[in-house]
C-alpha cells in the first residue's frame, strides 16, 4: 500500500472514531511519527497532505528538518523526551515540543525559544507570536522508563509553562502503558481528560494528544484533539532507536 492510501485510511479511522464518538469531524488533528523513517518518505506524507510530523530524536529531527528544509510550512512536534542540553537545537526547527517533563526544562526552552521565534509557515494554528507551542506530558501509569511529570506534580509544572513568555502553554500528551487490548487503555485516556478539567479546562489546555496507531479509538472516545500515527502511516520500524540515533 502507498503512503497516501495509509494517509487516506489513517484519516478515515480518525473520522470514524470521532463520529462514533458523538464528536465534531475534523476536529481530532494527526501528527504522524516518522521518526526512524528516512525524509523521503516524510516527503511522500508531505505530499498526501500531511503537514505535522513527530520526531523523537533530536539529532534525527535536526538532520530531516534540514534535509526536508525546502518544505517551508512543515511542522515538526517533538514527542520523545528532550534533554535540556539540546532545547537550543529543538527551537531552531520545532514548531511544538509535546513532551515537556520538567520545571526545568521549560525555563531552558522558555529562554531559548524567546530569541529563536517561529516564523509564519511553522506556527501552528493554536500557536501565536511566534512562540514554541508546548504540551506537558503526563506519565499516568507510574512506568519508571517513561518519561512525563507526575500527575501530582502537573499543576506546577503547568505554572512555569505558564511563566515563560517564549512558550505558548496549550495542552496535554500521554502515551499509556502498552497493552494488547487497546480498549485497556480507555482509563488512562479518560484520566488525562480529567487532568485537564481539574486544571484549567479546554480554555487553558485546549490540546489532549494521547492515541497512536493501535488505540487511537478509544483515545479518541476519550476525547483526544490530536492523535500521534507512526506505524500505520508508514510501515513498522525495524532499527532499534538507541542503536541507529544515539542521544
Ligand atoms: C512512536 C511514537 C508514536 C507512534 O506510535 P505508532 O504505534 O507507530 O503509531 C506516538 N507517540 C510517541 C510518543 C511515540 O514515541
């Protein structure tokens, strides 16, 4: 199957889950995740339509953000965990960091980004000003490997997002706790849905990234506004990240 019938599929179990969820169509947005995938299949995805594309290595988004320089209105999301040595690199190329873990880190990327404005063709929609659009990611199954805040620590967290002038402060982002029934993770979506309301609501968070290839249904039952599709947009990853992009 070519990328843009998978493109055309993957939009068509958005729109289907966001129906049968009693939701607005189009209001759910699609990230696809190409990291491990070489630019020239982001340039076939470019071409089917798709303008957000997540990354989770920095040294991997830095080199296709430069190879793929000429499509002036792509937008990359950050999605893995950022180290705040690297925050400068991110700006430079990002339009969204959707995985925003740490007080610290958000002051690095708040000072960073207030001297590195995102020009015209890469804001986002929910972007303004030219600053760097952020979600705080949210680890809900208490995994030590994963990264996010805890939800006891979200509300400050929350405030220095809020603090920096350089970051537009709009959402949340979890990935659960993988399981076989994607229908098992429906608690961990409604549990970021209720984050949301216990702070602040969609007027201050108007973002809930949660869903990828496997339950983007249930993620959007839950009320999810973007998903995140690598796998079923552009085939199974083969290269073990840590051996083909050291951090
Ligand atoms: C890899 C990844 C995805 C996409 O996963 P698929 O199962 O390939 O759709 C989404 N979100 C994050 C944070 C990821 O690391």
């Amino acid at each position: 199957m070519s990328i843009v019938e998978r493109v055309t599929e993957v939009r068509a179990r958005i729109e289907a889950a966001t129906i049968g969820a009693g939701r607005t169509p189009g209001e759910v947005t699609l990230v696809a995740v190409s990291k491990l995938m070489p630019a020239a299949l982001v340039r076939e995805a470019y071409a089917a339509g798709l303008r957000d594309f997540g990354e989770n290595y920095v040294q991997e988004l830095v080199g296709k953000a430069a190879e793929l320089a000429d499509l002036t209105d792509l937008r990359w999301h950050l999605i893995g965990h950022l180290q705040r040595n690297k925050a400068q690199k991110v700006v430079l190329v990002a339009s969204a960091v959707a995985s925003v873990d740490s007080i610290a880190l958000a002051v690095d990327l708040g000072r960073r980004s207030t001297m590195c404005p995102v020009p015209p063709p890469r804001r986002l929609p929910e972007g303004s000003d030219g600053r760097l659009v952020v979600l705080v990611e949210v680890n809900l199954g208490g995994e030590a490997q994963k990264s996010g805040c805890s939800p006891a620590g979200l509300g400050a967290l929350l405030e220095a997002v809020d603090r920096e002038p350089g970051l537009a402060l709009r959402g949340l982002m979890t990935v659960p706790p993988y399981t076989d029934d994607p229908s098992a993770a429906r608690p961990y979506f409604d549990e970021l849905a209720a984050l949301r309301e216990s702070h602040g609501g969609a007027a201050r968070l108007p973002i809930l990234s949660m869903g990828m290839t496997h339950d983007l249904e249930p993620a959007i039952a839950a009320g999810a506004t973007q998903v995140r599709v690598g796998t079923a947009i552009f085939g199974a990853r083969t290269a073990r990240p840590t051996q083909a992009f050291p951090s």
